[in-house]
C-alpha cells in the first residue's frame, strides 16, 4: 500500500516569481510559434466523478503534445530556445520559433551538440528541439531503458548510450563528458553552477499548467485538488507554483506522487530540514520518467512548503491507472496513458476506495463537491509494457 506523509506545517502557498503569471504567458507566447502546436485536451471523466462521489476529475492528456507523446518537449525546447537568444543578443519574446531554426540563425550561432540524460521523454524533447534548430545532440540513457524509447530518441538524429548506470550516475557522466567535449549540457535538475538552463526548462513546463488552468477556468470550475508526480521535482514545483501564483490563498490542495523506488522527495519532506535526501540504488520501478533519486534544488523550496501531502507508492497503482484511464466507465473518454502518466489517476482511485485510506480521504476533504486536477504526463511511450499492464495484468518489469 502507499505511505503518506502529512506535513507538520500548514501549505505556504509561495508566489515565486520565476513562475508567475507573466512567465507563463511568455512561455506559452513561445510554444504557440511552433508547427503543431496545439491546447493539448483537458478530458473530463464524469461518470468516474459520480462512481466516487466527487463532482469532477480532470485529466490533461500529454500524449498529444506535438506528436512525441509527453509534455517534456515544452522545457527542453524553450530552455535550447533561450540559450540561443542568449548567443545571439536577444530576448526570446523579442524574436520566433520561424527565426531561430533559420539557415541564418543557424550560421550565426554555428555548431551546437546538446546533451542530457533521460529516462525518455526530456531526451526525446530535446532530440526534438535539436532536429528542429540544425544542431547535434547526445543523449545518455540508464540501465534498463526500453529499447522503444531509444529508437524514439534516435528517430530525431540524436546519439544514444544506455550506460550501466543509474539515472543520477548518468547525469553526473553527461556534465563531464559535456565539459570535456564542450557540449551544451540541457538537464531537468540542478546543482551548484548549473541552474539557468534547469530553470528555463521548469519555465517551458508553465505552458501545460496555463493551459490546464485556463481550461478549467473555461467551464467556470476551480480544482479544490491537484494531483502532480515527482521525478526531480521539475515539472511538479513549476506547476504548483504557479497554481499558487494563480489562486493566492484559495489555493487548492496539492499532492505529491512517487515511486517508492525514487521517492527522494517524499523522503525529502519526511526529513524536514534543508538538506534533501538523496536516493540511491537501481531505482527499478515501471515509472521510468519518474525514476530519479535526487530532487532538483531550484525545486526544494516549493516542493517544501506547497503540498498538502506526500505520497510514495508502489507501482501496482500506476498499473491500476493506466487500465482505469485506457478503459474508462461507458460515456468517458478514454486516456492512453503511460506508466508515469497514470499514478495520479491510481492514487485518487486508491483514495477513494479503499478502507485503509479513509483518514486520509477525509484529511484531504474529498467529497461531492471536489475538482480534481491531474496531468497523464506521456502516452504510451513503452508499448510493450502498455500491454503487459493493460492486457495482462501485471504491474511489474
């Protein structure tokens, strides 16, 4: 079953400004400017809502997202954009998309290899961006990578290693072999020295979170609730910011959700103090995109002080997701949803149904008059997994 962690100290709902209002819609001005850009949907599960007794559940669906099938194109692509306006004297809202991938753009700036580690989806995003811009691009892979994933990568003209390493160990090999080969490193995470391009890729992820709020917005509906998986804490401190930018006080509750094969930050706000804690070892968990054991400190503040509750869970509840999500009640839309895309939708389902989570049912007060937010981060990005959960059952590699 999952562990849950109710924080000693009321949410502080921190307006950081890195995540405000204004950079959001700079960040969506940008992604707007890309071919193929379009609002991905915000599908909402009615008759699910009624089965638990709460009055909606929304689900932003990532897997439209410019046909890569995971929201991580919006931080790589808007982080590369940066740095290139950056070499080239500019401010990104004073320029487009058009401009930057321009043979004379190109000329200017010359030969670029950007690198990154990935468990999939970043490196994809970033092989993307790469292909788009006329650069090269490096990506390394930890052990026991899919092979799908690799060849999605390297469908984009990217090079990829899977190293016999984790996925932290592979963050430190690709700085130094960035250093050492004067590659552009694009990372998600951060750490002394390294923080401007990590905080432009959380930047680039406040695109989905205006998206998913202005459509909610839309219907003339506020979450009271909001589901967001932790990797590194990129994408769930960004987002939670900015929601809190968005609703003040009336901020609605946010849960953190985990492997807990890589909770570091779960364990993280158990510890309580302003060291996180890192988590070591394989990291062996289906949620690949999730699997990292050391939290993006740009992120820790946030991460810290936002939520409501942390959960660390095992990986039978992402598989429960994916099926509820794939095949959903007559009358729902269905979400093809990947490993890491669906522990929100697992979770709440857990939530809401089993007797041993009953304090925290009524801690997080879900009731009739609940509208819960979560994200399916990727689609079905692991086919062969996709079916192994969604046809037969199981819940582990």
């Amino acid at each position: 079953m999952p562990s849950f962690y109710i924080p000693k100290n009321q949410p502080k709902y921190i307006t950081d400004t890195n995540f405000s209002l204004d950079e959001a819609k700079k960040t969506y001005n940008f992604h707007k400017q890309i071919p193929g850009y379009v609002v991905t949907p915000l599908t909402s599960l009615k008759n699910y809502a009624d089965s638990v007794s709460v009055k909606n559940v929304f689900v932003k669906d990532e897997s439209y997202r410019f046909n890569l099938d995971a929201f991580k194109v919006l931080g790589g692509s808007y982080a590369i954009a940066n740095f290139l306006c950056q070499k080239l004297g500019i401010n990104i809202e004073d320029t487009t998309f058009e401009k930057l991938t321009s043979d004379e753009t190109r000329k200017k700036i010359g030969d670029i290899t950007f690198a990154t580690t990935t468990d999939g989806n970043h490196g994809r995003g970033i092989a993307w961006a790469s292909e788009k811009l006329k650069q090269k691009c490096v990506i390394n892979m930890p052990k026991g990578t899919v092979e799908s994933r690799v060849r999605n990568i390297e469908a984009h003209g990217a090079t990829v290693t899977v190293l016999d390493k984790n996925y932290d160990e592979c963050v430190r090999y690709t700085d130094e072999q960035s250093k050492k080969h004067g590659w552009i490193i694009v990372q998600d995470t951060s750490w002394e020295g390294y923080t401007e391009i990590p905080m432009w890729i959380m930047q680039g992820y406040l695109t989905m979170a205006k998206e998913a709020i202005d459509q909610i917005e839309s219907m003339n509906e506020k979450p009271t609730h909001v589901f967001l998986q932790s990797g590194v804490g990129a994408m769930s401190g960004a987002v939670m910011s900015y929601i809190a930018n968005y609703y003040g006080d009336a901020c609605p509750k946010i849960i953190s959700v985990e492997p807990n094969a890589a909770d570091c930050v779960y364990r993280s706000a158990l510890k309580n103090d302003d060291n996180p804690v890192p988590v070591t070892g394989d990291l062996a968990s289906i949620m690949a995109g999730l699997c990292c054991g050391e939290v993006n400190m740009l992120s820790w503040d946030i991460l810290r002080s936002v939520p409501s509750l942390y959960i660390s869970s095992p990986d039978l509840h992402s598989a429960n997701g994916m099926r509820i999500l794939g095949n959903p009640l007559k009358g729902d839309t269905a979400v093809y949803s990947g490993e890491s895309g669906a522990i929100g939708m697992g979770i709440l389902d857990y939530i809401m149904k089993s007797g041993n989570a009953k304090e925290i049912k009524k801690y997080l007060d879900l009731n009739e008059k609940s509208n819960i937010l979560m994200f399916s981060t990727e689609g079905i990005t692991d086919p062969v997994m996709y079916r192994k959960i969604v046809w037969y059952g199981a819940y582990s590699k």
